[in-house]
C-alpha cells in the first residue's frame, strides 16, 4: 500500500514540476533570489549596527566606571591625609569592585568587537556576492530575453513556411486546372479544325475554310466589277497608249458615256402609269 501512495506521489510531483517548468519565468526567479539576498545583506548590516551599538554602551560604562575609579583612588587619599583610614579602606573597597566590574565589562566589549568584526567581514563578502550575483542575473536574464525572442522568431518563420507552403500548393493546384483548361480548349479547338468534330452553329472555319471563302469573296467582287464596267460601256483602260491626243476631252466624253447609261437604267428601273 505504501509503494502505491509513493508512486502516486511521484507522479503528482512529476506532473507539478513539468507544469512548473511551463509556467516558471527564470527572469522572475532570479529577481526574486536577488531580492531575497538583498533582504539578507539588510539583516546582517543592521546585526553590525546592533553589535556597534551594544560595544559603544559597555564602553560608556566603562568610561563612566573609570571615573569613579578614579574618584575613588583621590577619595582614599584624602581620607588618608586627613587620618582616617577607614574612610580610605573603605573607597578603595568601592574602588576594587568597580575594578572587577571593569575588568568583565572590558571581556564584553572585546568579545563585541571581535563579534563586530566578525560580522563586518561577512557582511563585506557577503555584499561582494550579491553584487557578483546581480552582475550574472543581469547576464543570464539577457541571454535568456535573446533566446526566447530568438525561438519566437523561429516560431515565426515556421509559421510563414507552413503559410507559404499552403500558397506554394494552392498557386500549384491553380496552375494544373489553368494548363488543364488550356489543354481541353486546344483539343476542342484541334477536333474542329480537323473534322472529327463538327460545329453545330456553323460558325467554326479552319483555316483553310476560311482562305478559300476570302478568295471566292474576292472573285466575285472582281467579276461583278468588270461585269457594271461593261453595262457601263466602259473599256478596260489600256497598258501604255502610245499617243494621247485630247487626254481632257476624252475623259469628259467617258464621264458623259457613263451619266447617260445611269439615267437610261434608272428611266428603265421607274415603274410606268397606267
């Protein structure tokens, strides 16, 4: 039963710390791991201040203990002078108390000093690492910023590639149906020129359907120009003639000729009363 709790455990602590990994920024570990140093730099400065101040008190007692020492030491020698030794033994008594008190107060200030010291130098180091630890937080957070915005990049062109990939594929497929298009169209166009394929309008020719109709159209335009030429009555216009007499007069009788034939035929053409 034990070892099933376990590897549920397990799988549970496993399963938090990969979604820990996802959502864990290191930016913001290393800033936080930063400022948790600087509260504990913060600590020990204000340990130094503490233990500076309690060696400044025993040495103010000290001081003011030596004082009366030595008021002590004048008292006795005055209560000598004036004959009273008890009066002396008794303020050199004081003054043997105060000594011992002086001589422990003294074992404490040296003990606090020496703590003080102690406490300088590890807040010393202590401040060299954390400004060490600031300089590298400073170093990896940037080389971390440039490598996401590098995998964001990469993402990125990943994405465009996939992208283009899909137009690559979609301008591709246009061009099949396009070159697919054309070629039924050619086909089309191949079978009804050949024959195999006949136009039900009519209107398809090939090409030579269509050099053989121009020359036909041309002939017949040709033969019913000479044909109104000779209803006419006008000649074919000789190659070359020799010798023109009266070039002006006889173009005005050819252009006379050719009046007097149009009104004869439009005199015929006119319906008669009856």
């Amino acid at each position: 039963m034990a070892s099933i709790i376990d590897r549920i455990k397990l799988i549970f602590s496993s399963k938090a710390n990969k979604m820990l990994d996802k959502v864990e920024d290191p930016r913001e570990t290393l800033d936080y791991s930063y400022q948790k140093q600087q509260e504990l730099l913060q600590r020990v400065r204000r340990g130094v201040a503490d233990v500076a101040t309690s060696r400044k008190r025993v040495e103010l007692q000290i001081n003011q203990m030596q004082g009366q020492v030595d008021k002590f030491t004048a008292a006795a020698q005055q209560a000598l002078t004036a004959g009273r030794e008890d009066l002396a033994r008794e303020a050199l008594t004081r003054k043997s108390g105060l000594q011992q008190q002086i001589t422990d107060l003294t074992a404490q200030r040296d003990q606090l000093a020496a703590e003080e010291d102690k406490l300088v130098q590890a807040s010393t180091q202590l401040q060299a690492r954390v400004q060490a630890f600031a300089t590298q937080k400073e170093t990896i957070k940037a080389t971390y910023s440039a490598a996401q915005a590098q995998v964001q990049v990469n993402d990125a062109f990943a994405g465009l590639s996939d992208e283009l990939g899909d137009v690559g594929q979609t301008i591709q497929r246009a061009q099949n149906k396009t070159q697919e298009m054309q070629a039924r169209a050619t086909a089309v166009d191949e079978l009804l020129s050949s024959g195999a394929l006949e136009d039900p309008t009519g209107t398809f020719k090939d090409d030579i359907t269509r050099q053989l109709d121009a020359m036909a159209s041309q002939s017949a335009v040709d033969n019913e120009l000479e044909s109104m030429k000779a209803q006419l009555g006008i000649a074919a216009a000789p190659a070359a003639p020799a010798v023109e007499a009266a070039p002006e007069a006889a173009a005005d009788d050819a252009v006379d000729a050719v009046e007097d034939e149009i009104i004869a035929a439009e005199a015929d053409a006119a319906p008669t009363d009856k």
